[in-house]
C-alpha cells in the first residue's frame, strides 16, 4: 500500500463558516485517497509576528504551524481577499516562516476566493514564489464571485467552479508526485 501525502490546508479567512473553509473540506474529499489532509482553520490562534522571537523564543503557538508545514508533502493556501491583499492572519502566519525554511521548494496550491480577488491573487503568488515553494499555473486557481457559488451549507452549487477545483486538484497530485520534498 502507498503511503499517503501529508498536506496542509491553509484557510486564509477570519469567518467560521467561510466559503474558502469549504473549500479546502471540499478538495480534501477530492484527494481522500491519495492524501491525508489537515486544515488550519483559525490562524487568529497564532500570536502577531515580531522579529525578535523569529529564531529565539519562538512562541509556542508557532512550533506547531511551523513543524506542520516543514513535514508537509505539499500545502494548498485557500484565502479570500481582503481590501484588495491578502488577509493579515495568513500574512502573519507567513511571516512566522519568513526566516525559515519550511516552505523552501515545497509543492502548493494558490485558491484566492473572493468578490473579486484579483490583486490579493497576485500578492499571494508573488509572496509565495518569495518564499521559494513550488507551484504552476494549473496549481493557482482564483475564484471570483465565490458566494454566489456555494451554498448556505457550504456547497459548491456552480458547476464550472467544481469543475476547475477538480483540474486545480489533479494539477496538484501531479505536482505533489514530481516535486518529493
């Protein structure tokens, strides 16, 4: 038997019952077979970031996140977009990392889903090549109009979208095989 991938989901959102949480449930079903997948759902948990706690006394809310993404086979972020960026929680759960290595070549999927999206789409790509991970065109997907698009229940109800989050989803397997951490 294969052993399964270990990945991470990263939900950007600062909402309990956000659309982009659904997300992530919905592409961890997707991958069930291949992977076994944890969600990081509440970044407010962790502390604001300051760089004197970076390499000595780290917090200890940070140990976990950060060991969690070092011993992942690959991440997928799912964020939406907040006044045009990328939400603070995700941008100080990044930060965390910054000085670090945890997520040097490692394979991940980029979800910006929003009203629009377009430039937090563009940050969150542009931070994540920074931080030197491993992704592809095929491995980005932005969602625009994302709550006319799933349901009260946390559904995906427009069938273009489902469509994409299955190709985005194979785009990634594929990524996860040929980019071994």
């Amino acid at each position: 038997m294969v052993k399964k991938k270990n990945i991470i989901g990263i939900c950007g959102s600062a909402s309990r019952n956000s659309a982009n949480l659904a997300i992530l449930q919905y592409l961890a079903q997707l991958g069930k077979t291949e992977f076994d997948f944890h969600i990081w759902d509440d970044l407010a948990q962790l502390p604001h970031f300051r760089t004197e706690f970076t390499d000595t006394n780290v917090p200890e809310e940070i140990v976990p996140f950060r060991n969690q993404i070092a011993n992942a086979d690959g991440i997928i972020i799912c964020t939406p977009e907040y006044v045009f960026s990328i939400p603070s929680g995700l941008k100080n759960a990044i930060e965390w990392c910054v000085a670090t290595v945890v997520f040097t070549d490692k394979p991940i999927g980029l979800i910006t889903a929003s009203a629009s999206g377009e430039k937090g789409h563009e940050e969150l790509k542009l931070i994540m090549k920074t931080v030197q991970t491993i992704f592809t065109e095929d491995t980005t997907l932005l969602i625009q109009g994302i709550k006319g698009k799933i349901n009260a229940e946390g559904e995906i109800t427009d069938h273009e979208t489902e469509r994409k989050l299955k190709k985005f989803m194979r785009s990634f397997k594929e990524l996860t095989k040929t980019n071994t951490h």
